[in-house]
C-alpha cells in the first residue's frame, strides 16, 4: 500500500456538502487517467509490461470515466468544464526532468490520493449506492497505484521506497495548499 497523508476532516465535510461539483470534477479525473495510459503506451512502445499494463488501465479508466457519467445523469447534474486545482501539474513539476521513474511514481501517487479519498467518502457519503460506487472505485485505484510503482521499481531496477517518499511528501503540502477549489485532488 502506498502511503501518503490523510485527508482533513474538513475536506470530507466539504466534499459531502458538494458533491456534484465533486462527481464533475472525478468524472474529469477518471477521462485524464486514461489519458495518461495511453500517453505511456506512445511513450514507451518497446516496453511490452508496460504497454499490456497501461491498455487495461487505459480502458478501465474509461469504463470508470462512463460510471461516473452514468452516476452525474442519474443525479440531473451536467458534466461541464471545471477550473483545474493544477495538483497534477504541481506534482508532475516535483518530478526530475525527463525522469520515467519520478513519473510513474507521480502517477502511482495520484492514485492513492484517489483510492485515500474515496475511503473516506464511501465512510462520510448517506447515499449507498455511492458509498458502494466509491468502495469499489477504490480498489481499483488501490490496484492502479500499486501497478504504477511496479512498473518505476522495473523501470528503475532498485529500490524507488525512498523517491516515493520524498514525492508523497510533496505531493500532501500540494493537496493541502489553502484556497483551492474543492477537488478529488486539492482541498487538504
């Protein structure tokens, strides 16, 4: 299990006060996810783990991406655009340049930032058939990361425990900077 820093309380209040903006704003992460699989798969065309990896991961992220749609219809909210937290972009920036490593290692992060919070909200959430939609959504996410640390501990050949520590550490002073919008990544 990757480690990273809990979520505060308060976010989990604001997050069951808001949570169409919050269903927009996951269905937005789930179509970026897949998006970054299939960038891998460009990236790294001769790495055939990776590829078989990324193409499942890819495509479970558009089923994912379809489930929170079908969840935003079900509840009469719209999908539209939403103004990005840049949690990512932060994140990707804390990455060393051109660092395969550092990325899957972000990647794996982001992952269990989402699996963390979709803990918490299936335990905050009164409604079950959304507190079961974020329990099983966090297994996968769960699974995600663990597939990404996999891949920069084969991409890396040693040990990467010690740069994944240094990049969750990084990645909770992003999460937690004050004055962000509400967000699956962003909020504390």
């Amino acid at each position: 299990m990757i480690e990273i820093a809990p979520s505060s309380e308060a976010w989990v209040r604001a997050a069951c006060d808001a949570l169409p903006t919050l269903l927009v704003d996951h269905a937005h992460c789930e179509k970026r996810a897949a998006q970054t699989a299939v960038r891998f798969l460009f990236q790294y065309p001769d790495w055939p783990r990776l590829c078989t990896q990324m193409s499942r991961l890819a495509r479970e992220e558009l089923v994912h991406f379809d489930q929170v749609l079908r969840e935003l219809k079900t509840r009469a909210i719209p999908f539209r655009a939403l103004p990005s937290s840049n949690y990512a972009t932060e994140l990707f920036a804390a990455c060393e340049k051109s660092s395969a490593t550092d990325t899957l290692l972000a990647c794996a992060l982001i992952e269990a930032r989402s699996h963390e919070r979709f803990v918490r909200l299936a335990a905050a959430v009164a409604d079950p058939p959304l507190r079961a939609f974020y329990l099983d959504l966090a297994e996968a996410e769960a699974r995600h990361g663990e597939i990404y640390v996999e891949l920069a501990e084969e991409k890396s050949k040693g040990d990467v425990a010690a740069r994944l520590r240094a990049l969750a550490h990084r990645e909770a002073e992003i999460v937690a900077r004050p004055g962000q919008p509400l967000r699956m990544h962003a909020g504390g």
